[in-house]
C-alpha cells in the first residue's frame, strides 16, 4: 500500500482526540477525495456515533445536544416504507 501524501487543501486538522475533517467550503479535489478514501479504508478514520434518535424523536435529539452531552455525533435515521 502506497502511503498517502498531505492533502493540497486544508481539510484536515489536528485535534487532541486524532483528525478531524473540515469543511473548507471550497470544492474537494480529486486528489484529497482520493487521500480520504485510502484513510477510511484503512480504518485510521472512523466516525464517532454518540446516539441514533428516530425522525419521530427529532426534538429529544436537539434538547440533547443543545445540553452539550454528545461527544461524537448524533443521528436522525429516516425509515422509508413502500
């Protein structure tokens, strides 16, 4: 496996926990799409889900993180039904 080089725009950044990605509000290159992918797929990026909440307990998910206790991310799931 080739070792990924830094990426040309600063979508990475340093953080006490590891890396972090930010939006830098420009467009992604290819070039840094391709060093996230071999990131991911080396497992050295992994999300942290802190809690998954249905649609229908959209508002408990908001009073939960506007009282600042999620420490990774929270997720609304949305199940469709034919």
């Amino acid at each position: 496996m080739a070792i990924p080089t830094r990426p040309t725009t600063p979508i990475l950044k340093r953080h006490q926990e590891g890396m972090l990605i930010e939006s830098s509000g420009s467009k992604a290159k290819p070039k840094d799409l391709a060093f996230l992918k071999e990131l991911f797929e080396a497992g050295k990026v992994v999300p942290v889900i802190d809690r998954w909440y249905p649609l229908s307990e959209t508002a408990e998910a908001i009073r939960y993180l506007e009282a600042g206790h999620a420490r990774g991310k929270v997720v609304i799931t949305v199940t469709y039904h034919e």
